[in-house]
C-alpha cells in the first residue's frame, strides 16, 4: 500500500511539474502582467497601483492547499495591523466555485485576493509552489521570493524586512 502511494505521489508531482514547464515555455502571450482579475463581482486589481507605488507582498496560492488555508488567518491579521505594506493574494490554481466558496465563505477574505488561472503571473514571477510570496518594496523592485509556509503575521513582517533574505529568488 505505501508504494502504491508513493508512486501516485510520484506521479502527482511530476504531472504537475510537467505543466509547470509545459505553461512556462509554450503558453502564448502572458496579457497584461498589472491586471488580477476578480471573480467575486470586484473591479479587477491594478497592480501598477501598489507595486511600485507603495511595499507590497503578492502571495501565490492554490485552491485547495492546507498550507494556504493554514495561513490565511495570519495573513489577513497582518494586513488589519499595519499600513505600510499591502497584501494581494493570487489564486494561480482552482476551480472558480471553490476559490470563491473558500474566500468569501471560508475565509472571509478582507484583504484583496484575484485570480491568476491561466498562470500568466505566476510564470511571470517564477511561482511554481504553493503558498509563495514575492516581495516588492515601494520602488517596486523584487526584494526576494519565499516558497513556503508562513505561520504567523510577525512571520510574515520579518520576512519582509529581512535583509539578508532581499535578493533570494529576485
């Protein structure tokens, strides 16, 4: 039993390794890189607005994924907490019924959040895991990338500030 799984995980990462690669070098014209559209009634989001206006962290998720799920409390505390950096979540993987149940249900999202699902963004920015955050500051230069987990707002603030970490990923 545990090799039957083993090998449909096998199988599971490298089918989507294998898109990955697949929508990176064959997917045609990327569109317009500074729009996130919405799917819960919303204008969409003009990125040009925050990057390079003001510090902005895009965090990358997919619909589902328990490590996102985990995170979300913590990211929308950080955002009610502060004012300096803006948070933008993209969903770059998910069916639009389930993404707007867990956002608008589940979540409660109060924070911005849109959807990327034909992964222009995401290829755009190197975003091939879930969650991953990508890190802007005010002059809209890339600060770093973070592929994993983050538990906690403080988490999430310190990453950001983290000068040693400012370059990893850009």
């Amino acid at each position: 039993m545990a090799n039957k799984i083993g090998i449909l995980l096998i199988i599971f990462i490298a089918a989507g390794m294998g898109y990955t690669a697949y929508s990176y070098f064959f997917a045609g014209d990327p569109g317009d890189l500074t729009i996130v559209e919405r799917i819960d009634g919303n204008e969409p989001i003009q990125l040009d607005e925050f990057i390079g206006q003001k510090k902005t962290i895009l965090q990358f998720v997919a619909v589902p994924c328990e490590c996102c799920s985990y995170s979300m409390p913590f990211i929308q505390e950080f955002v009610r907490n502060q004012d300096e950096i803006e948070v933008i979540t993209i969903v770059f993987y998910g069916r639009e019924k389930e993404i707007l149940d867990k956002f608008t249900n589940e979540y409660t999202a109060e924070h911005l959040w849109g959807v990327d699902l034909d992964r222009s963004l995401a290829n755009h920015y190197g975003v091939s895991v879930s969650p991953t955050y990508v890190f802007f500051d005010e002059d809209g230069n890339i600060l770093g990338t973070h592929p994993y987990i983050i538990g906690t707002g403080e988490e999430l603030g310190e990453r950001y500030n983290d000068e040693e970490f400012h370059g990893e990923g850009a």
